[in-house]
C-alpha cells in the first residue's frame, strides 16, 4: 500500500486515478468536456497541449519534457487500447517524459472533474494530475505562495491498478474524492475571504504529467532500473451544473 497526498495551495488546484466504472459524479452536474482516448494514436490537439521543459526548470526534476516525441522519434505520449499512456524513459543519456495541458486556453470556472488513472511503480516517479489558472490570469504566474493544505491517505494498490480521482470545485468549498471517498475539504467560510487563502476565482484547466526525480519524487532517491515506466489515463471528464 502506498500513501497518496493531495496538496491543494493558494493556487493550485489539486486532482491527485476496464472500461466499466461506477459513477460518483454528484446530483445536478451535466458533462461539458472529456476524453475517453479511445481514437486515434496521439493526444487529441483540440483538447490537449503538450508542454515542453528541459530538465531542472521545475523543482529540480530530471525530466525532459518534449512535444509528443524524442528527438529520436520515441512517443512520450500515445493513445493505445482505450487509454492515454504517458511515458518516463532514458534514451541517449537523458531522461523524456510527457506533461499535457487539457483545454488550456479557456479551462473552466466551478465543476467536477474526474479521471480514472493507473499510477507507476519505481521510485522516483511522481505522476500528476492537477490545474493551473487558464492563460495565466492569477496574480504571480499563477503559483502558490506557502499557504498549502495537505491530507494523506492509504490506498490499496496505489500503484498498478486503477483508481478515480475527482475534484469537487465550488464557489464556497473544493472537495477531493479517491474512488468516491472523501480525502480532503477545504471551506472558504473556514479559510477566509483574504485572496492569499481563497485565490479559486478564476478559470483553471486540467494538467496531466509524468515528473522523474527532483523535490518531490527524488526526496527518497531514484531507481533508475524502474525506467521506463507509464502513467495510463482511462479517460478524463468534466462536469458543470
């Protein structure tokens, strides 16, 4: 068993994942967006982005970021029976992995948001599903300021299996879910009208990535016998009232 946190900051808003699943979408909220990746072999480029970083750019992770493929032609991200697999390997020396931006330009305002995912195994990883304010919009780049909350619990087969992850999102309180349990609640009647504590006013969008290493994955060490390892994503939805 393993223990998954889910950080919710200042900014940041977390998500923290065969083909039958149970519902836990609440009373009143109609689909808007999603994807089931079950067309094509790339990422759908009307819903996602791909972002490119060189290793080190962000907590000192060991990953390269690159748009779709290695400069040798190996995908760090592909869509394969049914799912959206997100790829974390060495290749010429160097460590390529795949972060997407989901509807990155609009994002959305208020919402459930769920995705159905299968974690890595290895150490060193650090799989990610989480939001970002839509085209910058928030005050400093959009990123936190130290004001973060965090809750940990223990999953069953955290890694290898699938799980559903969900964020519920409101004008007054965000709730995550891990396959329909509560894991964290934050009020804002609780944490206050100040903007540093309660900054959820704006549109944000949906975030998948892979890291390797660094502050948060590297605490413990890497393994990098575990490379190559995938984060799979059954599908991603996004519901509204």
């Amino acid at each position: 068993m393993k223990k998954i946190f889910l950080l919710t900051t200042i900014v940041c808003l977390p998500l923290v994942l065969t083909q039958c699943t149970r519902s836990y979408v609440p009373k009143g909220y109609e689909l808007v967006w999603q994807d089931e990746f079950n067309e094509g072999t790339e990422p759908d480029a009307s819903k996602w982005n791909h972002v490119v970083m060189h290793q080190g750019m962000v907590n000192h992770e060991l990953q390269n970021y690159v748009n779709h493929v290695t400069p040798a032609g190996t995908p760090v991200t592909e869509v394969k029976d049914g799912t959206l697999r997100i790829n974390c390997f060495k290749e010429n020396d160097r460590v390529y992995s795949g972060r997407l931006n989901g509807n990155a330009r609009t994002g959305w305002q208020y919402g459930y948001f769920e995705a159905r995912i299968k974690l890595p195994q290895g150490k060193g990883t650090w799989p990610a599903f989480w939001m970002m304010p839509a085209a910058n919009r928030m005050p400093n780049n959009g990123w936190p300021k130290g004001t973060h909350k965090t809750h940990a619990m223990t999953i069953r087969k955290a890694e290898g299996d699938f799980h559903i992850y969900a964020l519920l999102w409101t004008e007054d309180e965000i709730i995550t879910y891990v396959d329909g349990k509560e894991q964290l609640h934050l009020l804002k009647s609780v944490l206050g009208e100040d903007h540093d504590q309660w900054p959820f006013h704006y549109p944000f969008h949906i975030i998948l990535n892979l890291a390797w290493g660094g502050d948060w994955g590297g605490q413990d060490g890497v393994d990098e016998s575990a490379l190559p390892v995938t984060m799979e994503v059954d599908y991603v939805r996004v519901y509204q009232k």
